[in-house]
C-alpha cells in the first residue's frame, strides 16, 4: 500500500499533528510523552513505517530495547529493504548485546545504502563488539538463516580490523594534540560561534548520521548553517576545510534526495564531486560520483547515470564495490534495452560477488543476468541463470525471492514450449514445401485432363 492511500485511512492533519509534537518531544530528550504521541499517531495510521522507527529511537533511548526492536521489525513488515528500518533494528540488537545478528543488519543495509557511514561505521563498532567478546572472528557460532552472505572474507575482516587499530591511534594522537595546543578548541569555539554547543550533532551530521533518524528537513537546515560558517574559516585554521566542505555538499545532496527533491541533490552532490576535483580527494570523487549517478537513475536519466558511473570503474578495487557498481550499470543498460550490455554487466557483477562470497549479491547479478536473456529471446541460457538463482534463494532463506525466481522461471519455460511448437509448425510447412516441389500439383494434373478431353470432344472431318 503506498504512503499515500495509507494517509488517506485516518485524519491526515491529526496523524502529522501527533508526530511533529513527537519529534519536538524527543528533540527536548523528552522521551517518554515522545513516544504517547508516535502511539497516539499509529492510531490514526497503523503501520506507519516512518513513525515506527521514530517511536523504535526513542525505546532505546530509554534502554528499552526489546520494544525498540518491536517497533523495528514493524516497520520493515511491508518492506525489506527499508533502510531506516534496517538501522533501527541493527541498533537495538547491539543494544541486547547480539553483536553477530547487529552485524547481519549493518552488512545488509550496507548493501542497499552503501553510501551512507552509518552503516560502515556500525559494521566496524559490531565486529570489535564480537572480537572483545569471544577473541576472534572466526570463533563466532552463527545460528540465524541465510544471512551468512552478509558476512565479508577473513582478510576483508582482517582490514576492518586493522582499520580500526588505525582510527584508535589518530584519536590518541588527536587528543595528545589537543592537549598541547589548548587555544585550538578556544579558536573552534570562536570559530563556531552558537554552534559550538552543537559540536557533537554536527559530528555525527557530517558523518551522514543524521540523516537516517528521518529528520530530513532538520539535518538540511543544519548543514547549511555549519556549510556558511566553514566558508568563512581561515585555510590556515582548518588544514582539511576542502575535505569538510565536500561532506557538508554531500550531506545537503543526501537530504534533498530523501526530501525527493532531485534537482536541489544533484546540484549538491555536483558540488562535491567539483571539491573533489579540484583538491585531488579520490574518496570524495568516488561518493561524488556515486551519489550523481544515484540521482540520476532515479530520476530515470539512465544515460547519465552511465556515463557517471562509468567513470568509476578505473579506479575500482574491492571485489564488493564492482559487484554493487557493475549491477546498477547493468540495470541501466537492461531499462534501456541494451541487453547485450546488461548482460555483460550481469556476469561481471556475478564474477566480482563470487569472488567477494557475497551470496546476496550473487543472487542479484544472477537474476539480471537471466533477465537479459529473457530480453535477448535466449530463454535456455535464462533458465539456467534463473534455476542458479533459484538455489541461491534456497540457501539464503528468501522465500519472496524464491517465489519471484519460480514465477519467472515458469515464464521462461512457456516461452521454451512455444519456441518448440514455432519451431515444429515451421518445420512441418517446410515439408509440405518440399512435397508440393517433388510431386505435380493439383493444378498442373487438372490442366492436363482437361486439355486431353478438349480434343476428344473435336468431331473428325
């Protein structure tokens, strides 16, 4: 059901009354009258995934996890794949201590978002979760279904790992800066000005953060705020301002495109990509682009979203990245109809997830691999791509990719039989063809009997 026969259902201006008095609640750290509102909206619009999610933050805000999980697992009832959903969930099992299920919903909504931070960052904050507790990754028991997909190969673990080594030691070198150049904080609190009190939600603001609580509007607001007040910072007073300046665009492109205004996001995210370019910031380039091909292909500009997109691959190097950014050009090309392209890119992104042992994304580029052949009329090489995708769908438990496969599947096997009766009509009119060149016509027999009879009918002179 979509957003708009949902609101339809009860008193529009009563459900949105209830959730902005919600929020206020909540942005006051008011949470228990914060959630009496969302419950008291949920009334009026059971379901609602987005209220959902607002009332699952503030359960754990108040350390009741296993009702923010409750309100979690709701929202993504009707939809799988909604990330805010996802995060909520990921956040309150790592509040229950369930690291290796947490780390299960952090990769998946990685996979659906892989732009946004917070999901990175909850990978890495749930993978030291379960080496402190039981040693090693390799130790770990899982006992959930079909989500071992989720989980990437012991050396990519092992980079993770050592990432995190890493980040601890800048923030001990920071911090012993810090402590021997004190008028630097003196210099961001002038620089900062009223925003300094907002320090730690700016933090988390340019970390894209934010903008998963579904605060939108509020997040866009603010980074356009911190983005005036950093323009105006001496170079000299913020060595990495460029760097800064780059995630602000980004995370005021980000808002707009969940605003649904894409114009607005595209020229924000063109602005970082420009940054980037300009101060030679290859990870900022590669978002960038990342987020301009994004737009467009919402937008259904799938030329453009090519054209972005392709500028990646040269610099491409983890075997997931390929798969994620070989898949959606392979999307592109197959709405397009440029079948033989998608299907390129179809197996290029199998082999990538293959090599990656990601199993969700194998079955992803599986699918769209048979899909081209459907496109291409090759529905025997389709049918092989859907039967692997079918075991695939098997092994990860996905019963609404199992019965999306099986319908497909059976689509292609009709077009088979109707290939082969095409085929045999063909073929019999062929021997008919033969026959009628080998033997003489009716038509030539019945010539000859008339011409014989004519002159018999002649009298004799």
């Amino acid at each position: 059901m979509s957003d708009y026969q949902e609101a339809e259902q009860g008193p529009k201006s009563s459900f949105e009354t209830y959730v902005a008095e919600g929020d206020q609640l909540f942005l006051k750290s008011d949470y228990v009258k914060a959630i009496e509102s969302y419950s008291t909206a949920l009334q009026l619009k059971p379901g609602d995934r987005n209220c959902l999610v607002a009332r699952s933050k503030c359960h754990l805000k108040l350390g009741d996890a296993e009702a923010s999980l409750k309100d979690a697992e709701e929202s993504l009832l009707t939809d799988k794949e909604f990330f805010k959903g996802l995060y909520r969930k990921a956040e309150a099992l790592y509040a229950m201590g369930k690291f290796e299920f947490a780390l299960v919903f952090y990769h998946r909504g990685h996979k659906l978002r892989p732009e946004l931070q917070e999901f990175r960052l909850g990978i890495q904050k749930a993978q030291e979760a379960i080496e402190n507790s039981v040693g090693s990754p390799s130790s770990v028991k899982l006992e959930n279904k079909g989500d071992l997909s989720f989980f990437r190969k012991q050396e990519e673990i092992a980079t993770h790992k050592s990432q995190s080594k890493n980040q601890r030691k800048d923030q001990r070198q920071q911090k012993k800066k810090k402590e021997e150049t004190p008028r630097n904080e003196k210099t961001v609190r002038q620089l900062l000005g009223e925003l300094y009190n907002d320090r730690e939600y700016l933090e988390k603001l340019l970390k894209d953060e934010v903008l998963t609580s579904g605060k939108a509007e509020s997040s866009l607001k603010k980074a356009k705020q911190v983005l005036k007040t950093v323009q105006n910072w001496q170079d000299e007073d913020v060595p990495n301002k460029p760097e800064v300046i780059g995630n602000l665009y980004s995370c005021i492109g980000n808002a707009y495109i969940e605003m649904g205004n894409m114009d607005e996001a595209l020229e924000n995210h063109n602005k970082d990509l420009e940054t980037a370019k300009q101060y030679d910031l290859q990870d900022a380039k590669s978002r960038a682009l990342d987020n301009i091909g994004r737009v467009y292909a919402r937008i259904g500009e799938f030329r453009k979203a090519i054209e972005v997109w392709e500028q990646k691959i040269p610099a491409l190097k983890s075997s997931i990245e390929k798969t994620w950014l070989y898949h959606e050009l392979g999307r592109c090309y197959l709405e397009l109809n440029c079948n033989s392209k998608a299907k390129d890119y179809g197996e290029k992104s199998l082999a990538s997830a293959e090599e990656a042992g990601d199993s969700e994304w194998q079955l992803n580029a599986t699918v769209l691999a048979a899909q081209s052949e459907v496109k291409l009329g090759d529905n025997q090489a389709a049918v092989s791509y859907f039967e692997k995708a079918l075991e695939i769908a098997k092994l990860l438990n996905d019963e609404a990719a199992h019965q999306a496969i099986m319908n497909a599947l059976e689509d292609a096997n009709k077009n088979i039989i109707e290939e082969l009766k095409g085929q045999a009509i063909k073929k019999e009119n062929e021997l008919e063809s033969e026959e009628e060149k080998q033997d003489p016509s009716k038509e030539e027999e019945e010539e000859e009997d008339y011409q014989s009879r004519r002159y018999e009918d002649i009298p004799e002179e």
